[in-house]
C-alpha cells in the first residue's frame, strides 16, 4: 500500500496500519526531509520519502522478510534494506524517537519473566536395519 492510498484511512485505521499515529508520522517525515541531502551521483529512489517511511514502518509492525516488504513495493530486496537503513539511521540520530529504556514501575504492573531453553541438541534417530534377501 503506498502513502496516497493511506490519505483514504481514518486516523485510527492509519495507526493499525502502521503503529503510529499520523502525527507521529509527519514528524518522521518531518524528520527525514530535514535531512534530505541532495545526491550527485547514483540513481535516484524510485519510492517518495512518505513510502519510504510507509516502507521501513510496514517492516517493522509486520515483520514481514525485507523481500516480502519489497515485492508489496515493486521493489528489490536490497534497495529494501538500503532504505530501512537509512531511514533508521536518520530517525536515530534526530533522538525525537526512542524506546522507553526502563520498564512500566507502579502498582497494579505485574510482570513475568519466561525463560526458554534453545540449545540445540543431535537427534536421536534408529539406525537402519540392513535387508537380507
């Protein structure tokens, strides 16, 4: 789905679509077009910076593989990765948008911890009888 079809959604359609809400959206976008530099060299991105943004938030609410996120684009596996790079590079570096770095505190929270063992271990398989004829 590109950006001119999101205009189409409700605000509340648009943050199920794609996690955020169309505030926080226009100030990424707000964000990386501050940032924008012009180029001198290469080919220029086939995707506007609004599906760029779309791009790189569909990658990260759908955990979809960088190459399904690529065909709904109509574009290659690594351009995909080159610009989720960028764009998460850029929205790093402006620190307007970050992760809480300490966990929810306060009455009524109540958190549990699960630990799952992943070693890996040889399969115990029943040898093959040889035939006899």
């Amino acid at each position: 789905m590109k950006y001119t079809d999101t205009l189409k959604l409700s605000t509340a359609q648009f943050k199920r679509l794609t996690g955020v809400h169309l505030s926080t959206f226009q100030q990424m976008l707000e964000v990386l077009l501050a940032s924008e530099m012009p180029k001198k060299r290469g080919r220029p991105c086939t995707l506007s910076l609004e599906d760029q943004l779309l791009l790189t938030l569909s990658y990260w609410r759908d955990y979809r593989t960088l190459f399904q996120v690529g065909v709904s684009f109509g574009i290659s596996e690594s351009s995909t990765h080159r610009i989720v790079q960028k764009v998460e590079d850029t929205l790093i570096k402006s620190d307007k948008f970050q992760l809480p770095k300490k966990p929810p505190q306060g009455s009524g929270i109540d958190m549990e911890v699960i630990m799952v063992d992943v070693t890996e271990i040889r399969i115990e398989r029943p040898k093959k009888t040889e035939k006899i004829l």
